[in-house]
C-alpha cells in the first residue's frame, strides 16, 4: 500500500478530522496563554485548568457536583420521557386528543423554561424539587410533540396491515406503533436531553448548594477563571457521553432502522 | 365463502366538493374463485379494494360476506398492499407470524404455520432476515405468506406487483397462479395491467374511470399451468387486445 492511499485511509475514519479540530484549538489556546498577550485572569492556560480539575477531583469537590447535576437531569428527564411517551402517542393516534391538547401544548412550550423558576421556587422551595421539575417543564413539551409528530409519520399501510390480520386498536398501539417510533423516540430523547442540561446549569446558577452550575457561579464570584473552564469542559465532556450512549443505544436496540 | 358486493357507490368530500368515486359496483366472487379489477388511475379500483377490506365504508349499496355485512375491517380478509407493508423490525419468519400472534394463536402452532407458508412462498431460508434485506419480490411474497397465514376466507392483492420490475413481475405471476392452484384460495385483485388479470383471474372486470363504474365483465377460460406460453397464444392476444382498446377508449372519451 502507498503511503498517499494509508492517508487517505486514514483522514477518511470519521473521527479523525474532529480529533485534529479538537487538537488545533488546543494547540491554539496553548499559544495564546504562552505568549502571555493576554490576562491568565481572563484566559487560563490549559494546564492551570487542568490543574483546577485535579485540585477538584482529589477534594472529591469535583465527584459531588457531578452526582447533583447529573442526578438532577436524569430525574428530570426520566419524568419528562416517561410522560411524553404515552401523551405523544395518544396525541399521534388520536385526533380528538391532539385537537384537544396541541394548541395548549404549543403556547406553553413557547414560554421559555427558566421563566418558570421563579414560581417553582415559591411552590417547592429550593430543594431538589424544583430543579427536576424545571428540566421536567423544559423538555416535556419538546418530548410530546416530537414524539406526537413520529406518530403521525408512521406509514398508514402498516397499521391498516395489522387491522386486517384481525388486530384491535390497542394491538396496533402496542405491536406497530410503539416499534415503529422507537427509533425517533430514542432521538428525541438524545437531542432534547441538551436542553435538560442547559436547564440544570441555569437551575443551579439560581440557587443550589452543589452541582456544575453552582460550582460555576462561585467560580465566578472568586474570578477563578479557570475553575470556570474546569465547569465549562466537564458539562459538555458529559453532554457528548450521553449523546453517544443514546446513539448506541439507537444502534443496538433499532439496528433495523439503520 | 360468498363475498356480494351489492351496488356500492362512494364519494369523497362534502358539498360542492363531493366528487363520485365509485357507481353503482356490483359483482360476486364465490369460494375459490379469482377475480380481478382492471381499470386505469382514477377509476377507483383501490377505493374497492378498501371497501371490501372494511377500510373505508360505501356511501350506498352493501357489502356482504357469507350473508354478513362488511362493518369494519378483519382478519377473515387478508390483504396486500402494494409496497411499505412488512414490518422492517421484524424479520421474515416474525413477520408471516404477526398475524397469528395477534389472533393469539398457540405459539407451537404460530410456529408451525410459519415454517409452512415461509416453505410454500419459497422463502424458508430467509426465515432470519429483515425485510430490507429482501428484494422486492421476496418481500411481496412475504407479505402474501403473511396473509395467508392469518387462515383469510378472501385474500385481497392491490396492485401487489405494482412496484417490481417487469422480468420479476411475471415470474410473481408464475408464482401466484401456482399458489392459487396449490392452495386453492379466493383472491380479489386489482391491477392496471390486463394481462396480468387475464393470466391469473377467472373473472375480469374491466372499471371506466370518473366515477369508477364496471363497464364489461369477461369470464377468462385458460389452461392451468405455466402462465408464461399463453402470452403469445393468438386468443389470448386477441382478448387481450379487446380489453385493451375497450380501456383505451374510456380514456379518450375523457380527454378534449
């Protein structure tokens, strides 16, 4: 094999060119601080921030605000896709349902999530309640009307086929509909789980005692910038393991789909 | 088995958007017999085909099988649609079984019925595969095998072979008509295509479209067996070709 093919081979695996953009802005943010032309205040070198995490993670600081944050968003989110499921589907299967609801539903998911945090916090105080019921608020409406819309695109020849074999509307439900929006589902789920993360960090940054977005906003008021990057890194480090764990859960689960 | 179809007419809309789909259709296909509609696009032969099926309901007229009215669609009529109908994450033996399943029947016996209608469409070694894994004749046979094994008293083919490529396409209707010999089912077909009706049908009914209404009923008496050497038969042209100019002039009777 030629050298010019085993690089072509090379750049053509997928994650090559990303590593190399992730490398280059490294690379880049590495110069800047080296040369010193701007504030360590403003712009921390990536060691200090590297630094930063380790003084976090060994104080066991860093392991107690993951736990928050992330315990906070799956509550959340478990609540929101566990109701948007079956409200989803009844709104897809059913007209006088999603007459009855979609305009609601629309009016409210346009109101924006951290809106409501005012009012959560006079209903459930400052607890973990109102956090998880924000992500709740936040992604449910999203969830609904993705998964309402997954309904709705499910092609009609596959439940007629299922009625003339004999089978009731509840089979239907149960046996074409529900496998057949697996697939949208678990990519619902994926991409509005990035909301339920922006929702945590802007939950904490109101009021909490631990979490990423509390740590951050300390950061802030001690102008540890680079604790503030430590935050910054580690909620999007997390964001792309949930992105890649539901991608491969879609991959195992709905291996047809693809 | 006895399906009437008692003058059955069907409009679409309201007002002065009501627009005539079907006029005044009758016909009879009894036990073990093949019948098939013939006509061009907007004759409605589809809206037929749901009829029967219990899909849709007549705006007049009635639909009977075995002195029972049609109110709804069910397992007594199996259907196959033209494309889209497997079920992509169920593989070939789970979906021939999926009727069965929902009929719940004993798992022993869904089993059993599977392995033979899967042996009877020819497709017991694609038992472990996934519809996209199939051509598209493979995936049609699937789907009749599907029907069949839900025990239909009527199996209902709209357009099934629409979708295929001519050369696949005949030897789908080598395979129908081996079926039909073989396992002596009752079958309602709707096709554009004459001679496709004509090689497999006992019974043709040609439609005239706008509103869909039968305009000539012809009874088809060809020999049993391999469909392919009666194409070139000089009676069979020539009733081919009868047909074909009958539908040919119902469609320029409609243009300017």
């Amino acid at each position: 094999m030629s050298d010019v093919s085993r690089r072509q081979r090379l750049l053509a695996h997928p994650w090559i060119l990303g590593l190399a953009g992730l490398l280059l802005v490294l690379l880049l943010w590495s110069a800047i601080t080296a040369t010193g032309l701007v504030d360590g205040l403003f712009l921390p070198s990536p060691a200090a921030v590297f630094a930063a995490a380790q003084a976090q993670a060994s104080t066991g600081i860093l392991g107690r605000d993951l736990l928050a944050s992330v315990s906070r968003v799956f509550s959340g989110f478990a609540l929101s896709a566990a109701v948007a499921l079956p409200l989803g589907i009844a709104m897809g299967s059913n007209r006088a349902i999603c007459q009855l609801l979609e305009p609601l539903i629309g009016l409210i998911r346009y109101m924006p999530a951290p809106a409501f945090i005012p009012l959560l916090i006079i209903y459930f105080g400052l607890d973990e309640l109102p956090k998880v019921m924000l992500i709740f608020l936040g992604t449910v409406f999203f969830n609904t009307l993705m998964i309402m819309d997954a309904v709705k695109f499910v092609p009609h020849e596959l439940v007629e086929t299922a009625l003339t074999l004999g089978g009731s509307r509840a089979q239907v439900l149960r046996s074409v509909i529900t496998p057949c929006i697996a697939p949208q589902v678990l990519d619902t789920y994926r991409i509005n789980m990035a909301s339920a993360w922006n929702l945590v960090i802007v939950a904490e940054l109101v009021a909490a005692n631990e979490g990423l977005g509390k740590r951050i906003s300390l950061a802030q008021r001690f102008l540890r910038t680079d604790e503030i990057f430590v935050g910054l890194i580690v909620i999007g480090l997390i964001g792309l393991l949930i992105d890649l764990g539901f991608r491969l859960l879609m991959r195992r689960a709905c291996a047809w789909a693809h | 088995m006895e399906l009437r179809v008692d003058s059955v007419s069907k409009s679409f809309g309201q007002g002065s958007a009501r627009k005539l789909v079907l006029d005044n259709i009758s016909f009879t296909i009894r036990s073990g017999e093949f019948v098939a509609l013939v006509g061009s696009s907007g004759s409605g032969k589809s809206t037929v085909m749901r009829l029967v099926a219990g899909l849709d309901r007549p705006s007049s007229g009635a639909i009977h099988l075995d002195g029972q009215p049609v109110r709804g669609p069910g397992s007594d009529r199996g259907m196959v649609f033209q494309k889209y109908s497997l079920y992509p994450w169920l593989t070939t033996a789970q979906n021939v079984a999926f009727g069965m399943r929902l009929q719940r029947l004993p798992a022993a016996e869904v089993r059993e019925r599977t392995a033979y209608f899967l042996e009877v469409v020819g497709l017991a070694d694609a038992a472990r595969r996934l519809p996209r894994e199939l051509s598209g004749g493979m995936q049609q046979r699937v789907a009749i095998a599907r029907a069949l094994a839900a025990a239909p008293k009527l199996l209902l083919l709209d357009e099934p072979f629409g979708a295929l490529d001519l050369q696949i396409r005949e030897s789908m209707q080598e395979f129908l008509h081996a079926l039909w010999r073989r396992t002596g089912l009752t079958a309602l077909l709707i096709t554009h295509d004459i001679e496709e009706a004509l090689l497999l049908a006992q019974q043709v009914h040609i439609l005239a479209p706008r509103p869909g209404r039968i305009v000539r009923s012809v009874a088809v008496d060809l020999p049993a067996g391999e469909r392919a050497p009666l194409r070139l038969q000089p009676p069979f042209l020539a009733l081919r070709e009868d047909l074909a100019s009958c539908l040919r002039g119902l469609d320029s009777a409609l243009s300017p």
